[in-house]
C-alpha cells in the first residue's frame, strides 16, 4: 500500500528504485509505471520536485479522476491513485505493485533500476520474462538438444571433483550420464536437456550457444593495440582451467626465484583469487548477452562480463558481507558440488582480502554497459624490463629474478643454480618473397624454459617423463614442444618411440 509522507519525510528522502518525483504530470510518464510493475513496485509522485519539495499542481482534481482509467487502459496496471496536500498545496501519489507478469508502455518494456528508468530489450527481456515465471535461463529446456551431446568425460571430471569431498555420493560413479543429470535436476520432468546439461558438460556448447565462450586478450596502450589473442571454448566447468593455463603461459608475468633448490613461478598476483574471479563471471553471466572479455594491459587488468548485479546489489556490498545471489543457480549449485566455489557470498570479499595479504591494490568493481567491470592494477615494474611493439611484429619480453628475491636467497644456493637462472633467447627471421615480414626475440621462461633444460640433461626424455615432472597434463606439454619446434628452439629427430631431442643454435 502506498504510504503518506509528511512534509519532513519527502525533503529526508531521495529518488530511490522505489520513489520517482516529477512535477508535473506528462503521458510519457506512464513509462514509470511500466518500470515500477517490472521492478519492485514504487511511487511515482506528481507535484514535487527533485529535492521532495512538494509544488503543488492546478489540475490535481481532474488527475485524480482520469489517471486510474489511463493507466490501466494502456497498460494494464491496477494502481492505487491518491490526492494529498501539503501547506495548501496539492499533489497526487501513485503507487504500482510489482507483478507477475512484464508490464509494457505504447509496446515497449521498462524497468527501475535505482533511481534511472530503463529500457528493457534483447537478452534482457528474456531474462526479466523468465524472472516474471519464476524460472532462469539456465534451468529452460535447451529446444533440440540430444543425449549424445553430452560429454561422458566431462561428467566424470565433475565426479572426480565431486566426490572425495562428499558433494557427491560415491556410487554416482557408476550410474549412467542420464541418472546423473537427473539427480543434478539437470533435466526436464519429460526427459529433455535443459540449458544449464550443455553447457555444463556438453561436447560442443558453442553450437548452440555462440557467445558461450572466454576471450582474452594482449594489448600495449588501448584496445586499438591488439598484439594477440585467444577465445577459450568448450564446457564452462572446466573453462576456468584453460582459461588459467593460457594467462600462466602467454599473458601474465611469472617472476622467476629459488626457494632453496626449488624454482618457483608464482603469478605477479594471487592465482586463487584470479581464479576466483574467472569463476564469478562464467557462474553469474547473462548467457544470452555477449561473451566473457578480458584485455590485458601493461598498466591493467579489464575484466567483463555480461549481466548487471542482481536486484538490490551495489558495487560497495559486493567487497563486503552478503548473501549469495544467482543469477544461474543451477550452473552455480554444479560448481559448488565440484568444489569450485562456496555457498555463502564469500567469494569477492576472498578475492580482496588476498590481494591486500600479497601488498597489491584490490580489485575494482564497477556496473558497465549493462554488465560487471572487474580492474585489476598491475605494476610490472618490479619484475624487470617488459616490452612489447606492433608494427613489424617485434617482441620482446624477460622476466628477471627481482631484488626482493635475491635478497630472500643465500649466495650459495645461486652459485650452484649456475646456469639454470639464464634466460635462453632465440631470434626468428621469416621471410616471404625475399622480404622480412617477421622477427620475433623469443625468451623462454616458466615450462618452455623447463623443458629445454631436461632435453638438455635427456634428449631422450619423452613427452609423459616430462609432463609428470611439471606437473602439467600430457596434452598441454604436447602444445609446448610443438610451439618450441615451430619456433626452432628444438626439433623431434627419429620416431616418437626410438628418436631423440635436439635442442637448436640459440
């Protein structure tokens, strides 16, 4: 019910996502009522200024009598039209409850969102019917989708994940792919996949969700500058994996120390928090909005995706203590199972509070073009001398061991490091037509630079000795030796079984 507001209220109050002043009345205005209905219901108050200073008007009378017939003629609204008055001035209260169906204004959507009126369109007006039901995107029916779409391998990664922390019982092992989707609730009461089944585990999601993917990208001084480039696909559960691998390998800095004999390469910043952050915006995306985008600077981290904060959220609550808020719960409850996240909304404050620990800025949060901006500051100052040039295609990058970390090491144990600290450098000239078209100085560092020193000590070690003694999986050590014989560093002579490593001039 709409409630009366004296005089000392209205001045004490501001325009908020449920009070709007205007002051005077105007037919377009019914655009107010149409966001309020899809919103959370509010008062549109006629007669007042925006300092809740009340003005009055001269046709209150007449108002009173007609609105309640317009509005609900061109809109369908039932609202609850009332006069007041203040110091002998009058003005009219109308107050609109939220309901249960989207409410349109001359054939078109709108919705309060703080104190701004908004259009509603696209993705959006999907995502608000859907709201509307009661239901989300995530737990509709994928229309077509067949069982063989669905990745039996993914579904055991989940298991493996699931299981030995007692998220999932043990005998989900051997039940069948359908059984399991059942009992996750990810599928129809008559059998069929719903949308939350393909991405989770599907075989190809992207094929019926184009946008389903996590582009990254390497760029110097705006995003006009764009050096180079990846877009991660396939199951979102096992994305935020890939998408860590490719930022380890070729975009973020690894600054190379010794902890005794050991060689250590932590990220220049909190990788569970980085990981954190990846899982945030694959969970709580707007899956019919645009893909995940992530550009990289020298300077910055920009982090995107697509989806406003949920109802009530502001940027300032997500650094502190809340409740947890979903905007696909099915996809979240499968990482939750997987032990990818937790249940409580702790995850931003996590993130902060281990950027803080490692002496770094937090990161920033921010509502952009009608989805989440997350910033991350980066000084690579402290790791050495990084430079990278468009153009010709020139690039050079060396990550040194950094002052701090020398003085954390004893001389010794850096005398009988010897020749393992050295950066091994190759310079590639390709030609076409018998012009210069590119030059690369390659340094390697991190697994590259591992791999080179065991063929070095074995050029007989094959490719799984090498993964296990990294600690990476087969496929990706696979990916590095052929990017290192592409770029001539090394090259594969004789068969995969009786041949050898030869490591190239350098």
């Amino acid at each position: 019910m709409c409630v009366f507001l004296n005089h000392n209220q209205l001045v004490a109050i501001k325009e908020d996502q449920h009070i709007e002043f205007k002051r005077i009345w105007k037919d377009e205005y019914l655009q107010y009522i149409s966001g309020f209905a899809n919103a959370q219901g509010g008062t549109l108050y006629i007669g007042i200024d925006d300092d809740g200073q009340v003005c009055g008007i001269n046709n209150a009378t007449k108002l009173l009598a007609d609105l309640p017939n317009q509005i609900n003629q061109t809109t369908g609204v039932l609202a609850q039209v009332d006069l007041h008055t203040e110091d002998g001035k009058e003005y009219i209260s109308i107050y609109v409850e939220a309901t249960e169906q989207p409410i349109a204004y001359r054939g078109k959507f709108y919705y309060r969102s703080g104190s701004t009126l908004q259009e509603v369109k696209g993705s959006g007006l999907q995502t608000l019917i859907l709201k509307k039901m009661g239901r989300t995107w995530d737990d509709m029916e994928c229309e077509g989708a067949k069982p063989d779409e669905i990745d039996p391998k993914a579904i055991d990664y989940f298991l493996r994940h699931a299981i030995p922390i007692d998220r999932m019982p043990k005998e989900a092992m051997n039940d069948p792919v359908e059984v399991v989707l059942k009992n996750l609730n990810l599928m129809t009461e008559d059998g069929h996949l719903k949308n939350a089944a393909i991405l989770l585990f599907g075989k190809n999601p992207q094929r019926r969700f184009i946008n389903a993917r996590f582009r990254i990208g390497r760029f110097v001084k705006d995003e006009t500058d764009l050096v180079h480039q990846d877009s991660i696909e396939g199951n979102i559960l096992q994305m935020a994996d890939e998408v860590m691998w490719k930022l380890r390998q070729d975009y973020l800095i690894r600054p190379i120390h010794y902890e005794g004999m050991h060689r250590v390469e932590p990220l220049e910043m909190p990788e569970d928090a980085l990981r954190e952050l990846v899982y945030n915006a694959i969970i709580h995306r707007d899956y019919l909005g645009q893909d995940i985008q992530m550009k990289i600077y020298n300077d910055r981290i920009w982090f995107w995706n697509d989806g406003n904060l949920p109802e009530g959220f502001s940027v300032e609550r997500m650094s502190k203590e809340h409740m947890s808020v979903r905007r696909n719960p099915l996809i979240a409850n499968i990482f939750y199972r997987a032990g990818f996240i937790e249940s409580w909304g702790r995850g931003v404050t996590k993130v902060c509070q281990s950027f803080k620990e490692a002496g770094l800025p937090e990161p920033g949060f921010e509502n952009f073009m009608s989805g989440t901006l997350v910033t991350i500051h980066r000084d690579l100052n402290i790791y050495g001398n990084i430079t990278e040039q468009t153009g010709n295609v020139t690039k050079s990058v060396t990550d040194n061991v950094t002052k701090k970390h020398i003085n954390n090491t004893n001389t010794d144990d850096y005398a009988s490091i010897g020749n393992v600290t050295k950066n091994v450098t190759k310079t590639i000239t390709k030609t076409s037509n018998g012009k210069v078209t590119k030059q690369v100085t390659i340094v390697l560092n991190g697994y590259a630079l591992m791999i080179v020193e065991m063929i070095e000590r074995n050029p007989k070690v094959t490719t799984a000795q090498m993964a296990e003694t990294i600690g990476i999986a087969k496929k990706n050590l696979i990916a590095l030796t052929n990017n290192l014989q592409h770029d001539g560093i090394i090259r594969r002579v004789g068969s995969n079984r009786g041949g050898h490593w030869e490591i190239m001039d350098s």
